[in-house]
C-alpha cells in the first residue's frame, strides 16, 4: 500500500541519517598531507630500550613545522604537554571516539575548543619522548587504541575521485 511504502521510505531516511552522523565522525583522513610512516601500530622495538613493547599509535614523519589537522570534527579534550607524548592534542569526535596528535612543535587549539574536520591543530615537531620530526597519531575508541592504518585505508576509498 501507499502508506507501508511511505514508512519503509521514512525508517530507510532515518537509517541512512543516523549512519552519515557516525561516518561524519570517524577519523579516516590523515592528519598530515606529506609524510613517510616512521614506525607502525602494535609490537615494535622501543627506540629507547631496545626491548618489545605495545606501540599505541602510527608515526607519520615530515617536515619540521608540517600543519598537523583534525582528522573529524569534535572538542579539544586536551592541548598541551603530556609526559612521554611532548606535546599533545586529544580531540573528542563522540561516539566513544578519541584522536591523539603527540610530540607536537606547537599546539594550535585550546581545551573546550570545538574544531572542524581539517581545522590546523598544531605544527609537527619532535617534543617529549621522541627520536625525530614526526605526529604520533592515535585513534582510541572506549579507551582502547585502535590501528590508524584501517582508518586511513578507509579514507582512501572515500576521498578517492
């Protein structure tokens, strides 16, 4: 009937809604536009102690002073030093997802501040425990670390054409 297909239309719209506010929010461009990947997610050698050790994040080497990006819109949870991290930026894109931009030259934003996909977070550098000129990007989700590389493959997809 002509009102069964107007709701199968209706619930169809409000999934297809609800569905483009969560891709909105997922951080699968890169936060760089120029980088060689320094060291990848998981296992690797730490640089400093030689030994096996859970790297929670992806390496993007460049450029001193490279304009870092958000990779999703959100709030700033956190702008500044951060022990091993030097300088960090921490944006909150909702959902339960988080975004991290380590070892920052210079942070850009403030806490509270609330940014726009692309919106110029900081500038690359080489602070905290760091080895040379890269953003340590992480992608956490319910506070658990999640492969950056997956996101940014997905990008590719999305961004292409």
């Amino acid at each position: 009937t002509g009102d069964g297909s107007l709701g199968l239309l209706e619930n169809r719209l409000v999934h297809w809604t609800a569905l483009n506010a969560v891709l909105e929010r997922l951080p699968i461009a890169p936060p760089v536009d120029n980088f060689s990947i320094s060291s990848s997610f998981g296992k690797r050698q730490d640089p400093f102690t030689k030994r096996r050790a859970f790297h929670s994040g992806m390496d993007l080497a460049g450029a001193k002073r490279t304009s870092i990006y958000a990779t999703s819109p959100g709030v700033v949870t956190f702008a500044g030093w951060k022990g091993p991290y030097g300088r960090l930026v921490e944006i909150d894109h909702g959902l339960g997802l988080r975004t991290r931009y380590g070892h920052l030259r210079k942070t850009l934003v403030k806490k509270g501040q609330k940014i726009d996909f692309r919106h110029k977070i900081g500038l690359m550098g080489s602070s905290g425990r760091s080895t040379g000129t890269h953003v340590h990007y992480e992608v956490v989700f319910d506070g658990k670390p999640l492969n950056p590389r997956k996101f940014l493959k997905a990008g590719k997809y999305v961004f292409k054409g």
